[in-house]
C-alpha cells in the first residue's frame, strides 16, 4: 500500500481521537461509540486507527505487547480496535483503516531510494507529516459506503515522542481543511485518589496542555472516571483546557462496553461533534441499541463455558473471541460465563479445572508451550460429550489428538512443534492461493511477518454435515490467519477412523484444505480453521456461536446442573 501523496480534500469530515496520561484508557471504545452514534443518525462513517509503533504491522509481536492481532477481510493484521470498529458500526474495515510509524517510514525511505524527492534532504515535516495526511486521506476515500465522516484514533499517549509525527500532521490538518471540517477529541484519565477522598484534574490538565503547546485545541475532553465526576470539577477542567463546560464530558467504567454509545448520547457528544463539524442530521435513534443492552442485561439462561489458552492472564488477547461469546449470550438469551483455564495448568494438575463445564473451547495460537494441556482438554471434551469448538490451533489439536487416539497414528504432532514427529498431521504449507487469487509462497526460512494464510477465504461446505446445519449454506468465507495446516496425506486415515471434513476450501497449488471437521455421534463436536470470531457482531451475532452455545446449554439441561434451562431457538436479529 502506497498512497499517492496529494493535497488533503474538505470531505470527509474528520474526527481526531488522542488520549493522554496512560495508556489503555479506551479510546478504541469511545471512538467507536461516538461511530456508531453518527451512524444512528444517518451518517456514513469510517473509522481510522494509527498506531506509533515501528513494526510494520502487529502480526509478530506478542500479545503481551500488544493483546489480540485483528484480521480484515482483505487480509490486514491490524490493532484490536479495528475489530471494535467493526463491530460497533457495522462498516467493513481493511488494510487503508489501520497504519503504523513502521509502514509510513518504510514507504517515505522507498521514495527517497528511488530518489523521488529530487535528492533532497527528507524531514519529519514535511516528508513524514505530508505521508501521514496522504494516507489519512486514502484511508478514507477508500471507505466503500462513500463517507461522510472518518473518526481517526491516533494511538499512543500525548507526550510521548512516538506520537510527535501524528499530532504535528494532524494539527496541519487542522489548519488545512478549516475548523469546520475537522473535531478534536481528547481522551483523558480523571483519578480518584481514596486517601485524599477527591478527583484530581491535575492529569487531564497537564495533558491538554501538551496538546495545546502543539497547536492543537482539543474540541472535547472525554474524562474516563470510575464514578461520577462532581460538577465543580468539571468547571475547573473546562476553565484550565479552555473547552466549553458542556464539552468537558464524564467517559465512566461500565459493565459492558456496548452500553457506552447511549451513554455518550447522554452527555451530548454527537451533539457537540456535529455542531462543530456543522452537520445537522437527524437526532439519534438508539432503540435497537437499547434492545441489545437490555438483551444483554436480562438473560434467562447461564452457561460456563471454558476456554484453555496460555494467555488466560491476558484476557485482551481474546477480545474478539469473548464477545463473540457474549454475542451468542445476546442470542440466545443466556448469560456466559468465560472460565479462562491454563492449559499449563492442566498439563501440571489435570483436567480438575474442567469438571461441571458445560461447554470447552480452545483457541488460536502458537507455539509448544501449553500444547499437551490443550490436547488433554480437547480428549476431555471428546470423551466425555461435552461441547466443543476449537478454533484454527484448537482445530489442529484436534486433529492431532483424534489421530493419536483413534486413527492409530502414534506421537502423530504439528511440524510446528516436533520437526522430527513420525506423523506430520500438522505442517507448513509452502504455497496456496490467497484471497484476492494470487499464489504466495514461502518456506521454514521466510519472514514470519506476513507469511500467513490471511483475510476471507471461502470454502465449500458438505451438505447435510454439522457445518452445514450450522451456516445454512454450502459456501461460506471466514477470515484466517495461520501458518500451518491439516496434512492432506493423513486425512483419508483419519476419515477413515471417524472423523468428517466438513469444509474444504479449494486449492490449485496446495491441494484442498481442511477448514472445518466435526465428530458424528457426540452432542457437539467442531473445530475450523478460521477465526469466526473476526466476523461476529452484536446485532447479528454469529450461527457458529449461536450453535455452540446452545450446544452447552442442552448439555447443561442433560447433565441436570439446571433444570429450567431450555436451549430455546435463535433469537432474530436485533
């Protein structure tokens, strides 16, 4: 991707979300609230994220830096709040709505070695600004509903000199396109100190402060609080940042992010925004969102359901993941309850963790570390008829552990974990056709970066199978991001020994590829080679969750943990 540098356009309009004080405040949630909210009123949005790291992408960094690596349909790793985007607008995001320091450095030092800058001296400003507003630019043009409005989070944290190159381009912005045309919101941290019994504004004081040395006036300062913020401090915040007194707005904790956009609503910031943008659309109608979060607060079911991973600690690594769960819970009027189990854990102590579950599910992953727990699990599940999805390496694991079993196939393993295993069930693939129909090749010595099986993929579903029941179609496209795959030379084994292939998806170069698989004659059993999660919503929800759940809930139902529960019929869209 290499936008063409041109002078900034007036449309879209856009919005600038920064965040001050620390990290991880939530600006990928209120960005995406105050989306949906100008969706709700008539506006056509997209939604921007940059992030000022220098890794041309997250896709190798660990989710200990970084959390969960989202994928878009044209095959992008991108930050996790592209997935918010998604799911809170309902627009399509792609490789233009998300860009880092590493991707806007590389193509300014591409350009200046093809020596397009006339041998001159390349700058921050204006070679690196002028880069930044050009893909600014592009990200937004590329929006395929024509948009009105592009909401742009800038990662990082005011004060940071990481973030400096961003916040000088999009000041110039600022001035470029005129201050009708462009809102500034700041994101800020208002902590409650238990000792002195009061809020301190001195933080989000001293971060509009730095935004404002910049040249940059914030338009909006959203104040994230665990409680209430008294008036009085509000006063003092909007006479220290010069921000109207309505402008300076409590962002507070809830129980569930989607209940954030009426929030918001509350407080008038799709008013505020669209005043200053000078945008009169129709007020906000936030029925069905409300209908959501009353579905979401009012469940008359509740399933637990395990999920064995090695990032447990680390919840955010399963972000999209867990609220596809909650998605499911929408949907299905139940209330889930995620147990995060180590598959460490269970390697040392059993499989005690897993008892009076009534449903398992095992993630993507990488890496040896945790395998034999999650197989451990994956034989738990199998055995004992207990629901279970495993999802891309929970699918490979599957395979692995069924083929050990049943299929005869002794220390059968991934090449990802045992070069040397007798029984390659698992292993790298070196070429295969991507999305867009193009081959891609790679070997054992290729860059990890980029290197993946990635974005939407369709692939053919047998009729009459569990997956078919499941989607109601015989084509469906998921989005990927692997590295390994189902060795074709050990399915006819393993067909033979029970298990079905319920979805392939067609490969000239690499053969078919096993996508999905399921075991006849137990209550539940599935596992794919996609992410499902990465297409879930909350107003649609997803059938692959939806059935997994009421999978769990039969079960709980049969095992008699609860005798009311009825695995009732999907509940319609929202």
């Amino acid at each position: 991707m290499t936008p063409t540098t041109s002078p900034i356009q007036s449309t879209p309009k856009y919005i600038f979300v920064t965040g001050g004080v620390v990290s991880s405040l939530g600006k990928g949630i209120a960005a995406a609230s105050l989306g949906r909210l100008l969706v709700e009123r008539g506006l056509k949005v997209t939604m921007l994220k940059f992030d000022p790291y220098i890794n041309v992408d997250p896709g190798t960094m660990s989710p200990f830096q970084h959390g969960e690596v989202f994928v878009t349909e044209d095959g992008a790793e991108t930050d996790l709040d592209l997935g918010h985007y998604e799911r809170f607008t309902d627009v399509k995001m792609g490789k233009r709505n998300n860009f880092t320091t590493g991707q806007i450095y590389e193509s300014v030092i591409r350009r200046e070695r093809r020596g397009d800058y006339l041998g001159g001296t390349v700058q921050v400003i204006p070679h690196i600004t002028d880069e930044i507003k050009s893909w600014i630019q592009a990200g937004a043009d590329a929006s395929t509903n024509d948009a009105e409005v592009a909401v742009v989070e800038v990662g990082g944290t005011v004060g940071d000199i990481e973030s400096l190159p961003f916040l000088e381009a999009i000041r110039q912005m600022g001035i470029t396109l005129g201050r009708d045309n462009v809102c500034y919101i700041h994101l800020t941290l208002l902590p409650y100190i238990p000792t002195a019994g009061e809020m301190k504004t001195k933080p989000t004081q001293h971060s509009v402060k730095e935004l404002r040395e910049i040249g940059i006036q914030p338009d909006v300062v959203l104040c994230r609080a665990d409680r209430p913020v008294p008036e009085g401090d509000r006063r003092k915040i909007a006479l220290f940042t010069n921000v109207a007194f309505e402008a300076v707005i409590p962002a507070l904790d809830y129980d569930s992010i989607y209940k954030i956009p009426a929030a918001l609503h509350r407080e008038g910031l799709d008013d505020i925004v669209c005043r200053k943008l000078a945008l009169s659309p129709p007020p906000a109608d936030l029925s069905v969102w409300n209908k959501l979060t009353d579905a979401l607060g009012h469940p008359q079911h509740e399933v637990d359901i395990a999920m064995v991973g090695k990032y447990v600690d680390l919840t955010e690594s399963y972000k999209s993941l867990s609220e596809a769960l909650i998605h499911a819970g929408i949907h299905t009027q139940s209330k889930v309850r995620i147990h995060y189990v180590d598959s460490e854990t269970i390697e040392r102590d059993g499989i005690d963790a897993l008892r009076n579950m009534d449903a398992i599910l095992v993630p993507g992953g990488f890496g040896k570390r945790g395998v034999e727990g999650k197989i451990a699990a994956i034989r738990y599940a199998r055995e004992n008829d207990i629901p279970y999805l495993g999802i891309c390496l929970g699918m490979q694991l599957a395979m692995i552990e069924y083929a050990r079993a049943k299929a005869g196939l002794a220390n059968a393993n991934s090449t990802e974990f045992d070069l040397s295993t007798p029984h390659p069930v698992v292993a790298l693939i070196t070429e295969w056709q991507d999305h867009d129909g193009t081959i891609k090749t790679r070997d054992a010595g290729s860059d990890m970066g980029g290197t993946m099986r990635l974005g939407a993929q369709p692939c053919d579903v047998v009729p009459g199978s569990l997956a078919h029941r499941i989607y109601g179609s015989t084509v469906v496209s998921e989005r990927h991001r692997h590295r390994y795959e189902v060795n074709n030379h050990y399915l006819p084994r393993i067909e033979a020994a029970g298990m079905i292939v319920g979805a392939r998806a067609h490969s000239d170069v690499a053969g078919d590829l096993c996508e999905m698989i399921e075991l006849p004659g137990h209550r539940w059993f599935f596992g794919c080679q996609f992410h499902p999660e990465f297409t879930s919503n909350p107003r649609r929800g997803h059938p692959l969750f939806a059935s997994f759940v009421r999978a769990a809930l039969d079960a709980k139902r049969a095992v008699g943990r609860d005798a009311t529960a009825r695995a009732g019929e999907l509940v319609p869209s929202i």
